[in-house]
C-alpha cells in the first residue's frame, strides 16, 4: 500500500518564473523537457525530466503532453461574473454603460435560481481559457454570493469573490444600506472566508455607489479582519473622477478616499488605476495595495490607457484583470494581447515573459498568496494548465518558427485565446479539457 495521496507526474515543456522579469533578479525560467510531479492536490515537483526521472516511483502514473506547454493558472484579478451575459453591449462610456445595462442584468440576481445558472457557466468559461483563481465583484445580493461560492467549491477552485456594497446613487432595487451591507458581508466572511479553497472579498462596487458611512462600516470590517480581500474601482474615468471629487469633497483625490476610509492596504485590489498622480502610485506602493489593469474593458468603453512606465517607477503592485463585462474576453490570452498594445502607445515594452508573470506569479505575490497558486514550486496547489502551440494553423506557423521561449511565448499572447488551452487543472485534478 502507498503511504502517499496518488500521484501524477506530466512531461511537457514548463514555464516558472524566479521573479518579476521587469527587475535583474527575475525572469522566466523555461524548460524544454519538463516534468510536473503532483500528489493529491499539490505540487510534489517540477524541474527537468533528467532531473526528476528519478523520483518517478512505479505508482506515479506519467501523463505525456510532448511539445506543450505546462504553466501555472491564470488569475484574473477583476471580473463580474453578473456580467456575463451582457459582455459586448455598448455604450458611450462607463456611467451610460452602467445605467443601460449593467444595472438592469444585475437585478436578475435576486433570483438564486437564475444566479446558479449564471455563476456555473462563468466558471466553465473561466476554466476554458486557464483561468483557475478570480477576484469576482458578484450583485449586490448576498445569494449571489452563496451562488458563485457553491458553484466554486463544487468545482474545488480557488476564488475570491464578494457581495457588491451599494448604498446610493443606484437603482432602489439595487440597494443596500450601510448596516445590512455590513451585516450581510460579516455573514459571508463568516460562512465562506478560507472554507476549502474559497476567500471572501469586501466590495465596495465604487466610491459614487457608497455613502461615506457605508464605507466607514466597509473599513471597520476590514479592520477586523486583515485577511480579507477588498475589490473595488478607481479612477477609471474621467467623468467618474470629476463625479468623486463632488461627492467627496476635501479628500487629495479619489484614491485619497478610499485611504480615508481604511481601504489601503494590502490584499486590497483596485481595478484600473489610470487616472492616479505620482502620489496616488505611492500610497498604492506604500500600503502594498494592488492595481489590477483590465486593458479590454479600457479600450472598449474608452476609459483611457494604464501607464505601465510610471506603475513601474512607483513600485506599486500590478496585476491584469479582464473585467468582464466591460471587458470583452474572459481570456488572459487575448488581455495580455490587449495589454500589450495599450502599453505600447505608452512606449513601453511588455515582454511575454512579463506578461506571463503579471497573469500568474506576479498575480499571486501581489495578492499574498504566492506560496498557494501561481507557481509550480513544491507544496504549492496543483492549479495549472497545457497550453497547445499548434491550437490553430496560424499559431502553429507563427510558434514554429520562434527563436527563443520568448518569441514563442509572445505567439501565445498575441494569437492565443482558449482554443490554445489544451486542458486546464485545478488542486491536481482535470477541470476543463477542450473538445
Ligand atoms: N465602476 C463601477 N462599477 C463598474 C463595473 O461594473 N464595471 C466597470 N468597468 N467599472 C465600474
Ligand atoms: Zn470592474
């Protein structure tokens, strides 16, 4: 009889990372011939084929997946999964996109049934482009919550989400109030912060929606609880920002807000981060509050272009997120590809490398949690994906003839979407296999 959970070793080509390849420590770390060994839910090892043959004991089943790409999950550090179905519905900018559509879909989810249906299919959409962690704003009602949750457990992934927090400026049906927004957050945390894979964030949707006591009671929450995720928007849009600095007269500046009411700080991610000042990037740098970039949904409701260069001087952290539905693409593939043009009419260089790294590793070290995923290290969790180079006759051409792991890597986020992944894994077990 084995002493140890099963075990399963994958032999392809592997990609981890030594650090930010933006700095002179880090870079990725590319194996030719790689092998991923995993007991149970974790990683047991992963290095060389050479290397680690060795340690293949006769029980370990060894999956072959030659000439494919084995990598950490992605993580997708802002969408709505209430948004899904109304992805790709235009409009003139974020607050008529807001009042069109957006607040409208997001009544439905009063409806448990309907919220069941809904989270099930993002999930499936999720794991079909390699996406195994999300931070996911869910409705303001707190069965939306218990939906996305479910349906997550029910899978075994590793997600972040929360009920929206919405006091004002918003449909009536739409609302909470300071106290039941309190209330109902407290009984999440409590029901679902660290139950099996499952972490709870606080989610004020942005600071027009909330009175200044709501996001009083949002940061008392935070306070008493300082492993919990907080999600929310900032400086997105210039109308929006114009629209705060009424509102909330007397603060620095929007970001200035959110650091008034205690919502700085680490394991607090903000989604778009394109109108912050030097200072704003500071404080974020300071408190070790993260900018999640989601270039799909800026160029599609024309919100603006994240500054790469200046995130980069600040030190502030980043991470990508594909903010579905203003986002137009759950894949990580496709906003890396994205990411890479808006960085380019700022003159900067995203390698694919960092691009990688942003969407995995990096991703995971700015939310605290890079011992657990977005890493193929020894004890981390088994999420990962095979991507395929020959997904489509194009990609197939393209890798072909790559020079380095860099070009090669560069086909994937330029032309890849999920047709390119292959199969998608998550705690050691298959989740999504493409047809
Ligand atoms: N700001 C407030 N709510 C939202 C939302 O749902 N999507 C985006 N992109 N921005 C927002
Ligand atoms: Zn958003």
């Amino acid at each position: 009889m084995s002493q140890h959970p099963p075990r399963t070793a994958y032999r392809a080509k592997l990609l981890t990372f030594a650090g930010d390849p933006a700095t002179k420590a880090g870079g990725a770390c590319f194996e030719e011939d790689g092998l991923l060994i995993v007991e149970g839910e974790r990683v047991l090892a992963a290095g060389s084929y050479a290397s680690l043959r060795s340690q293949l004991t006769p029980d370990t089943a060894v999956v072959e997946r030659p000439g494919k790409l084995i990598a950490p999950g992605f993580i997708d550090t802002h969408v709505h999964y209430p948004q899904t179905e109304m992805i790709a519905s235009p409009a003139a900018g974020l607050l008529p996109w807001l009042d069109t559509y957006t607040f409208p879909t997001e009544r439905g989810f009063a409806d448990p049934a309907h919220a069941t249906s809904v989270a099930d299919f993002f999930l499936d959409q999720l794991v079909a482009c390699g996406t195994t962690t999300a931070l996911v704003y869910c409705t303001v009602h707190m069965g939306s919550a218990d939906a996305l949750f479910q349906a997550s457990e029910a899978r075994n992934l590793r997600m972040v989400a929360g009920k929206v927090l919405m006091d004002r400026n918003c449909p009536e049906f739409l609302r909470d109030t300071a106290q039941s927004g309190y209330d109902d957050s407290a009984a999440l945390i409590e029901r679902w912060h660290k139950r099996g894979r499952q972490l709870y964030a606080l989610t004020p949707r942005f600071a027009p929606t909330s009175t200044p006591e709501q996001l009083e009671a949002c940061g008392a929450l935070a306070r008493l609880h300082p492993d919990v995720f907080i999600q929310s928007h900032v400086s997105e849009n210039t109308d929006e920002v114009k629209w705060v600095a009424e509102l909330f007269p007397g603060h620095r500046s929007y970001l200035g807000v959110y650091e008034h009411y205690g919502l700085l700080r680490r394991r607090a991610v903000y989604g778009h981060c394109i109108y912050l000042d030097d200072h704003d990037r500071a404080r974020m740098a300071e408190t070790g509050a993260v900018a999640s970039h989601c270039p799909t949904s800026n160029l599609f409701l024309g919100s603006g272009l994240f500054d790469f260069d200046k995130a980069g001087a600040s030190g502030m952290p980043v991470a990508l997120g594909t903010d579905v539905g203003g986002g137009t693409s759950f894949s990580m593939l496709q906003t890396m590809n994205e990411a890479h043009k808006v960085a380019r009419m700022t003159g900067h260089h995203l390698t694919a490398a960092r691009m990688f790294w942003l969407a995995t590793a990096g991703a995971a070290q700015a939310l605290g949690l890079d011992d657990t995923i977005g890493t193929l290290r020894a004890g981390a969790e088994a999420d990962f994906i095979v991507l395929d180079p020959e997904a489509t006759p194009l990609l197939a051409r393209r890798t072909a003839l790559a020079q380095s792991p860099e070009e090669w890597l560069f086909a994937f986020a330029m032309l890849g979407d999920d047709r390119a992944v292959l199969e998608t894994y998550a705690a050691g077990k298959r989740v999504h296999r493409r047809a």
